[in-house]
C-alpha cells in the first residue's frame, strides 16, 4: 500500500483557545491513538490534500518536528460545515505485527457479457471493509466480471483473499448487472459465440 508523509510539529496546548489560534493560522489540530501514548499535533492544512481528496487509501508518515516519526492510518475527519475546511483529523497508529481495518477502493476488470448484450452494471460497494496487516492490503481490490451476465451479481467471496479478511457478510453483494431496455437475451449472445467456434472449427 502507498504511504505518504506528513510533516508535523507536536504540539502539547490542547485547549479551545490554542486550537483555534491553530486553525486560523492555517493548521490542522490532529491527534494519534494507538499507541503507548496519545500523540497530538499540528499540520499546515494544503499538506493533508493527496491524503483526503482522493479515491485512494494510504498509509501515512507523520513526522514530527522531535525527530519521531509514527506510521499511521486515517481513522476520522472532520469539515466546516459551511466551508469545508478540514477541522480536525484523528490518525490510528499501526504496528507491523498488529492488523488493522480500512476499507479499500474496487475496481472491476473484464467486460461483462451483460453488458455488452445491454445490461448495467450496478455497483452495491464501491470500498471493500477488510482487515489485515498494513504490509499486505493492496491499493485497491478488483473483481473480474467477464462473465457475469444480465441478473448475475459479484459477491464479496469472489474476492476473497490469503492477504486479509474481508468484514462483510459473505452475501453481500459488491455489482451486479441489470436489465434495461436496450438489453437482450444473453443466451443469443451464448449461441452466436458457439456458432463462430463451430464455423471455425
């Protein structure tokens, strides 16, 4: 998984008065769980961006103006309700030896028989719950549906992996495609294909 890092100053006045003194200088107050202690500190607000406006997960580098640095994961976020700024995050700390949850980013592959025959592709999930250590989650996970056709559906099985455990119900459903207007029988799709192999042959 890729990892980004954050340059910080910790900070030890917690309080309403020095928070905001923070925020209007442009900071963001966060703070670290996880650990042997509970870590606060203080990160100009631009630094977060490849962090939280993205599709994509990492893991993060929070290196702190005393030379330590914590490897982390983003736990919650806070916005301005009317402005959108960021107002506070909290950061869970990881530990190469100890698994933790985040959920990842799906991706199809393949082309859907389904689809091509006029069926859409619905999707249930777009992120994946899982559970695993840091090392071994991928960026993202992805699920071929080559062949899944009209009314078939991808389960969260489908994807399942030796890497980490997937925190869903085993039924749950992550696409599935559906029928529409434009769609016809998969089974002239099945035909045509036996057809050309036959002629081939």
């Amino acid at each position: 998984m890729k990892s980004l890092t954050i340059n910080a100053s910790q900070r030890e006045s917690v309080g309403k008065k020095a928070t905001k003194a923070l925020r209007n200088a442009g900071q963001v107050p966060c703070v670290i769980y996880g650990g042997d202690t509970i870590v606060h500190f203080a990160a100009p607000e631009i630094a977060f961006k490849n962090l939280v406006y993205t599709p994509d997960v990492h893991t993060v580098v929070i290196a702190l103006d005393n030379g330590k640095s914590i490897n982390a994961i983003l736990q919650d976020i806070q916005f301005h309700p009317v402005t959108d700024r960021i107002l506070h995050i909290d950061f869970v700390e990881i530990f190469d030896d100890k698994p933790i949850t985040m959920e990842i980013p799906f991706k199809t592959t393949g082309n859907s028989k389904g689809v091509r025959n006029g069926g859409v592709l619905r999707f249930n999930l777009r992120r994946i719950k899982v559970k695993g250590l840091a090392s071994k989650l991928p960026d993202v996970i992805e699920g071929d549906i080559t062949e899944l056709k009209i009314g078939n559906k991808l389960y969260v099985t489908d994807v399942a992996s030796e890497d980490f455990t997937i925190l869903h119900p085993d039924n749950t459903v992550i696409c599935q495609v559906k029928t529409s207007r434009n769609a016809v029988a998969d089974d002239a799709d099945e035909e045509e294909e036996a057809e050309a192999a036959t002629a081939e042959a």
